[in-house]
C-alpha cells in the first residue's frame, strides 16, 4: 500500500514536471501554461477550503483570503521594497493572522450560519480594499514586479523572472511545486492524529469536547492553515497578472473554491485539486456553446451533485465496496 | 473515605426558571452514586453543571478542593471529570476501535506540531493508545464488533462504545447519563455489573442519572434525589425507599414508580 503511494506520487511528479511540458512543447498549445498555473494556484485555494470542511465548517470566504494576500504581497514589493519570495510566507503569515482575529468570534457558529458569516467576508474585504489608501482604491496596483531569483547561500534555486524566456513557465513550475507542497501538508495534517481529532470535530463537537479536545484551539488553527493557502494563492495569482484590484477576487471565488471541494470530494485530500481542474476545464471546454455556456455548466454541475453527492473521487470507493 | 466530588449550594436559572435550586452533595473516592428524581428535575442540568458543559448561576463544584465549575469542557476533562452521553453521542463514521483510539487525547504527550512530523513521542503515543484501545475493548467484551462502522451498531453496543469513550479518557469521576434507559432485563443487569468491575478494576468513581429504579438500587452505593431542582433527599437505596418525602415526589409524577 505505502509502496503503491509512492509510485502513484512519482508519477503524478513526472507528469506535472515532464510530462506537462513535454506535450506542450509537442503540441504547441503554450496557453495550457497559464491554464494549468491557474489550476495549480485555485487548488491550494480550494485546498484550504477543504480543511475548513473537513472541521465541519462551510466557508464561503476564502476569495478574502485570497485578495488579501494579493494586497499584501503587492504592497510588500512596490511600497517596501521586499522581494516577491519574501512576501509570499508573509502574506500567507498575515492571513493566517487575519483568520486567528476573525475565527476567534465567528468560528463559535455552525453550519449554515457560519456560512452565511463567510460569505460576507469577501465583500467586507472588497470594500475595505476600495477603502484603504494603501490599497489604493479602485486604481489598485499595478506595475508589480515580477519575481526576481531566490538563492539560498549563494546557490540560485529559481533564476530571475524577467531573464527567463518565458515566464509563464517559471510560473508554472513555482505553482505546481506549492500546489504539491500545500496538498502533501494537507495529506499529512489528515493521515496523522490531527487528522483523526479534526474527525471528531467534524462528526461531534461536543463529545470532542468532553473527551478533552480543546474544540475552540483546533478549530481556529485548521482555519488560519485554511486562509494560509488563500493568502498564498492570492500572492502568486498577482504576481502572474502583475496587478490587484478591490474585484481581482470575488464572492463569486469564494463559491468557486467551495464548489470545486463539493465536486471532488470533500472525503478525499486530493478532491478539492481534482475538482478545480474538472470545473475550470469544464467551464473552458464549453466556451464554444456561447449564450448557453453557463446554463450547460450548472446544469451538469446540479447532474454530478445528484448522481455523485460525495463527489468524482467517490467513485474509487463504489470500486472497492 | 476521602472526598472527591463536592457539589456546594450550586443553583442554575434560565431566566425565570430555576433549574436546580441550591443542591449540595459529596462524592467520595471509589464510590457509585446515582441522583435520581422525576421527569425535569433538574438531573441532566447538575449533570451538565458538574462537566462544564453549562456554568452555574452561583455556587461551584470542587474536585480534590479545587474548582471546576465554570470552566471550559474540555479543562474539566483534563482534570479528569469526563460525561459519558446518551447513545446517539458517538463519533458515527468512525470504526469503534478508531473511536476509542481518538479518545486517548487527554493521555497524549506529543504536541499537535509533533503529531504533524510524526515525532517519536507522537510515535510512541500512537503506539500507546492503540494498545490501550485494545484493552479497553477487551474490558467491556467489544471484541466482535472492532472494525465496525459507529453508525451501524445496535443501542446496547452504542451504550457500551460510550463508556468506552469514556474510559479511553482514563477519568477519575465518570458521569454517566442514563447507562441503562431502553435496556431489557439481561442488558440491564450486564450493564450493572460492568459498571461495577469499572469502579472495582479501574478504580473509577461514578455518578449516574437514572430513571430504572431496581438497577439503581442495585448498583449504587448511595442515591441522591432531586424534585424540582431542589434536593429532598440524600442517603443509602434502603433509606431512600424507605423516604417519605421520596415516595411522595414519585406518586405525584405519573411516569415512574419506585421500584420496591
């Protein structure tokens, strides 16, 4: 069984680093770079979102995370001079903070009015974007820099963005790489006792309680890990457009990130990366049907949630029973 | 005997409703005792006041001279007063040994950090608590249904998974509510005798809320009773079938006769 993980694990490894590249290369469909970045990037968004499930929470918020992050990691490189590798961790860090000062109150909530609590984060955050002189209102900022080279010691470990001879390569190496680090963190934190104490949570809180979990502590850390990847995803999302604005994330995001765990599996860690690329390719593929492209799309999402209401990954379960 | 449990002048209102009204009782060490008392009266509330789970309008409750009233549940858990709960209070898609396995929390060494990286302590933990979990299951005859699904056993092996639950915390006093409500003759007197070797094996103290009178004058080594949140009496199950305020409270509830 371990053995069989790690075979699957270089091989996923192989086809995100070689495979990928390769057939794009072969094909020549180099907008397939940017499409898997943005994979790749929503899925450690949804990735969070899907611990918060996995505690028994509905978040609806994480597009808050996700522009804050992007602001703080913008106002970081062009006011203060930091470097686009050092905003990332504090943006993340600052995030994390946010989400300790907001979970504090309004994790005591359950089920559908933790949501609806959620929900109006990404609005609250919108408006507090269009509010700050920081932000700098509806102009955003723009002109952001791109990533410049991260050495440790000495050793460079990514060169220079604008020296590379396409971006959009560098970015989808850096995206794939925290996509397959947020996702083993997720994978440990569900496959050690967190995980088993996040269970309890989820399944009774009460109980947890009196058998000794301090339900208030473990709640609020799964939620500052759940709005770490936002602020991380965030980060890097600007970095590629190389600019933020009040509406670079909205509440409609925020459903997104939350759809795409529903889709792949709120059981499974690898649902929420499974879900966004279904959703986002999904959403692509059906560009062609013009007018009815939403309609198509919610459609066969409403079809996938009554046939599969555990989500795609659910199906390798029906295999094995 | 030494003391473990004091209940002092506790009193808990909702509003205008006083729920329990003044009660005062000690537990002592290694003891089994049952508070019993007609529909609302208030058991469920002092059982809710002992754990935390709700705090007290004023008095308190000491364990070893020490508060723990009015503090977090899961503070008082680790002080080692844990409540067992009705049967449909289990971690339901859980198997029953991952059940109790996750309910050694209180016992663990390693920190959530060292859980994460799978530290040696954590390590050693893990080992622990699945060797503990087999004891327990061992202890209460839980060996046919180990790998089971929570959600698709029957009540008395529920009933049994809650005390298990409850063990794995390795409390001092057990709260039990209602370890015998639904049960037959057999399942009953199987219960009582296990809650028996609990406190002669494992040295657990227990207090129990109860509405089956013969098995709570079987088991319990004294027997306080409740009426309308107020305490009418206190003492061993001969003196209390033999109260006449007791006997009153009961004929004038229609539900339950005391059983002698």
């Amino acid at each position: 069984m371990q053995k069989k993980n790690l075979v699957l694990i270089a091989l996923f490894m192989a086809l995100a680093y070689i495979g990928v590249p390769w057939i794009i290369g072969v094909s020549g469909r180099t907008d397939f770079y940017y499409t898997l970045t943005s994979v790749a990037l929503l899925s450690i968004a949804s990735g969070g979102v899907w611990l918060t499930f996995y505690i028994g929470r509905i978040n609806i918020g994480q597009g808050a995370y996700a522009l804050a992050g992007g602001y703080v990691s913008a106002v970081l490189m062009t006011q203060y001079g930091f470097s686009f590798w050092a905003s990332l961790p504090l943006a993340g860090l600052f995030c994390a903070g946010l989400a300790v000062l907001i979970g504090l109150p309004i994790l005591r909530l359950r089920g559908v009015y933790f949501a609806m609590v959620t929900l109006v984060l990404t609005e609250v955050m919108r408006l507090t974007a269009l509010a700050l002189s920081i932000t700098q209102g509806a102009k955003g900022i723009t002109s952001i820099p791109l990533p410049g080279e991260l050495s440790v010691f000495g050793v460079t470990l990514v060169p220079d963005f604008s020296t590379m001879e396409n971006p959009k390569v560098g970015f989808y190496w850096m995206a794939v790489t925290l996509m397959i680090i947020a996702f083993a963190v997720l994978w440990r934190i569900v496959n050690s006792r967190l995980g088993h104490l996040c269970r309890s949570l989820q399944q009774n809180e009460e109980l947890a309680s009196s058998i000794g979990v301090n339900t208030a502590y473990l709640r609020v850390i799964a939620y500052a890990i759940s709005s770490f990847f936002g602020g991380i995803a965030g980060a890097s999302f600007i970095a590629i457009s190389q600019s933020i604005y009040p509406s670079s994330f909205q509440v409609v995001d925020s459903v997104n990130f939350m759809l795409n765990c529903f889709l792949g599996g709120l059981g499974y860690v690898l649902g929420p990366m499974l879900g966004t690329l279904m959703l986002y390719f999904g959403w692509d593929l059906l560009f062609t049907t013009g007018k009815y492209q939403l309609l198509i799309y919610s459609s066969l999402l409403i079809a996938l949630m009554l046939a599969l209401p555990n989500g795609v990954l659910s199906l390798l379960d029906r295999k094995k029973a | 005997m030494t003391t473990l449990l004091q209940i002092k002048n506790v009193t808990k209102r909702f509003g205008g409703l006083t729920a329990v009204n003044d009660v005062s009782f000690s537990v002592n060490a290694g003891e089994i005792l049952s508070v019993i008392g007609p529909n609302g009266a208030g058991k469920s509330t002092l059982f809710k006041l002992i754990s935390s789970f709700l705090s007290t309008s004023s008095g308190e409750v000491l364990l070893d001279g020490q508060r723990i009233s009015n503090l977090a549940p899961h503070v008082v858990a680790r002080r080692g007063v844990v409540r067992t709960f009705q049967e449909t209070t289990i971690f339901r898609a859980m198997t029953v040994r991952e059940n109790i396995i996750v309910s050694h929390h209180l016992r663990s060494n390693a920190s959530l950090w060292g859980f994460f990286w799978g530290s040696r302590a954590a390590r050693a933990d893990e080992a622990d608590f699945g060797a503990s979990a087999d004891a327990i299951i061992e202890f209460l005859g839980l060996e046919s249904i180990r790998d089971e699904m929570a959600a698709t056993l029957p009540q008395g092996h529920l009933r049994a998974l809650g005390m298990a639950i409850g063990l794995a915390t390795d409390p001092k006093v057990l709260l039990l509510d209602e370890p015998f409500a639904g049960m037959n003759h057999d399942e009953t007197m199987h219960m009582v005798d296990l809650v028996r070797r609990l406190r002669d094996e494992r040295g657990v103290t227990v207090l129990l809320v109860e509405h089956d009178m013969p098995a709570v004058m079987k088991i319990s080594d004294r027997i306080v009773v409740l009426n309308f949140g107020e305490k009418i009496a206190e003492g061993s199950p001969q003196d209390i079938q033999n109260n006449e305020k007791v006997i009153e409270a009961y004929l004038g509830s229609e539900d339950a006769a005391i059983g002698m």
